[in-house]
C-alpha cells in the first residue's frame, strides 16, 4: 500500500471504533507510519504494546508539532470540530468519523479552514464504501430504474445509546448521506419526528422525511432501541425497484426488481417480471474507506465524502433536530 507516501498517519481517540481503525491502519501502512493518541494515557500505552513500532502520542500539542502528515479523528463527536480546527490548523490533512461536526456552524467553518489551506477534509460516512451501495447508485446513473419516485430506509436495531450525539446525529446520519448521494441532490426540507421512549428528554428514535430539488422524497426511520436488527434500503423508480440489505458487520446485497405498476386498458395494473440478485465483490468497508482517505492524501484528489458532503449531512440532522422539537413542522433548506 503506497497511499500517502512515507508520511506517518495518526488515529486521534482510541475508543472501539479508533482501534478498529488503527489495528486497520497498521495493516495498510506498516506500524512505522502509524502513529496514535488519546487523553487516556493507559489507551495510549495499550495501543504501543499492541502494536509495536507504533508511534505514541503522549499529548495534543506533540501530535500537532509532530512528523504527522494525516490523521484520522475517532475522538467523541462533541470534540469532533474542536479537535479538526486544530488539526487543520497545523498543516495536517484529515479523515473524521462521522458527523462532522455537531452544528452546521462548525462544519462549515471545518470546510473553510480546509479549503483554505488546502487540506484534504473526508468524512467517516463509511456507507458509500459498500459494493451494494455503489452497484445501486451506478444503476441508477444508467437509469435502470427509470425516473426514481421515493426512497425509503430503515437503521434500527437494540444497540449502543449514545450520550454526546443524538439518534439524529448518530444512525440517521448514515441514511442521510446514502439519500442524497446516491440521487446526486440537495434537500430543500426536511420534517422529522422523535420519540423519547426512555424518557430522557432525548430521542432513541427519528421518522423523517427528506424532499430534494428533484421533487424525490425520502422517509428515513432510525432507532436503537428496536427489537430486530434492521439496515435496509429501498429506491422506487417508475421502471423497477431496488433493495439493499446489509447483516451486522457485513457490506450490504443489491437486489434488482423487475416490478411495479402502470396504466392498462381497465385502469391500474401491477406487473413483476422477478427480481435479480447482482454480484458484488467481498470488500472490509473500513480498510476500503481507509485505503480512499490515503490514496487522496497522496494525490490531493477530492474525496468521495469530503468537507461539503459531511456539512451537508449536517444541515440536514440539524433541521430534522429543529423540526421534531417543533412537533414536525417543515424545515426549509438554502443552497
């Protein structure tokens, strides 16, 4: 793996989702080019023992002054768009775990600062990665469904409750950047719902539904507390339909259906003419994900989920924040 030339590349927070990436990480550069750190110095140190020849941070200003060209930030999203400011700040190029900020304000400013100094800015939405996902949206891009109605997604499952971000800013996040990627287009509003089912004053689920320019609409349902592990992903078009299923920890299947409805000569009429299961690669999302943020660092090409995708995605969770608290009133959104 060449991918960003000698430059050593540092993981920022060593939670599990940061040691899944270092140990990922370790893999495509070799432990003499990673590097890592974390406030908990035990982290730290557990993470040099697991990997000898990894370099170990012992604090945010040596990794800031440090022989580090590239980091990838895993820390809590609350200090998402602290930590990347800063980050940016020193020269350094970035991959950040989804959202990438909490607030559109922080986003935007994220996207600022990295255009300005010419850094490479990608955000975590590991999602567009998946071989199901790609397949789908390559089909639509040959019109193989026809003209796209609606799309619909469900993300539920009995899982982690996060503290710092929200069920808007946690699993609703992912079905938002799949939406608007794979339709190649702009919400224009938003209206959401969210059930506090603990009583928290936080929501565990989210009911939203997107509009886009094109006038496609789409209705997301996100909860962690469900009681069937559910990712699916439907797009109706008006000359078939489409279906990605993905399993825990696995990339996704795409499905093709050959089906739907049209005017006959006693009214409407369904037809189905099958469905077709397409043939998609074995791929590790995250080393894939990984392996995109390196090659763009050593190329200075433009990520597939750069600074402006993350900040639109966080538009959106921010109006379908502002929209359940106002009992679901539409949302309108400026481009």
């Amino acid at each position: 793996m060449t991918g960003a030339g000698d430059a050593r590349v540092a993981v920022i927070g060593l939670g599990p989702m940061g040691r899944k990436h270092l140990a990922k990480l370790v893999g495509l550069v070799g432990p003499e080019r990673a590097a890592c750190y974390d406030v908990d110095a035990a982290a730290v140190r557990a993470a040099g023992e697991e990997y000898p020849g990894v370099a170990a941070f012992s604090s945010w200003e040596a990794f800031l002054s440090g022989d580090c060209r590239a980091a990838v930030i895993t820390a809590p999203a609350a200090r998402h768009a602290e930590l990347a400011a800063e980050a940016l700040a020193a020269g350094k190029d970035l991959l950040v775990e989804k959202p990438l900020a909490l607030t559109p304000v922080e986003a935007a400013g994220l996207v600022q600062r990295a255009e300005e100094r010419g850094a490479v800015l990608m955000v975590g939405h590991i999602l567009l990665f998946d071989p199901a996902f790609e397949a789908l949206k390559a089909a639509l891009s040959a019109g193989e469904l026809g003209g796209v109605k609606y799309v619909t997604a469900t993300r539920a499952k009995l899982g982690t409750i996060r503290s710092e971000e929200d069920i808007f800013f946690s699993l609703a996040a992912h079905d938002v950047a799949l939406t608007g990627w794979l339709l190649a287009d702009d919400v224009t509003a938003v209206s959401a719902v969210g059930v506090d089912a603990r009583g928290t004053g936080r929501p565990d689920a989210a009911f939203m539904n997107l509009v886009y320019k094109s006038g496609v609409t789409a209705h997301l349902t996100s909860s962690w507390l469900y009681p069937v592990d559910t990712r699916r992903l439907v797009v109706v078009g008006d000359g078939a339909m489409a279906e990605v299923h993905q399993e825990r920890g696995a990339a996704g299947a795409f499905t093709l259906y050959e089906m739907g409805a049209r005017e006959g000569p006693a009214g409407p009429e369904t037809y189905d003419h099958g469905a077709r299961a397409v043939p998609l690669p074995t791929v590790d999302l995250l080393t894939a994900e990984l392996e995109h943020f390196l090659g763009c660092v050593a190329t200075r090409a433009t990520p597939r989920t750069d600074g402006r995708q993350g900040l639109a995605v966080v538009k959106v969770l921010a109006a379908a924040q502002k929209s359940a608290r106002g009992g679901g009133a539409p949302v309108r959104l400026e481009h």
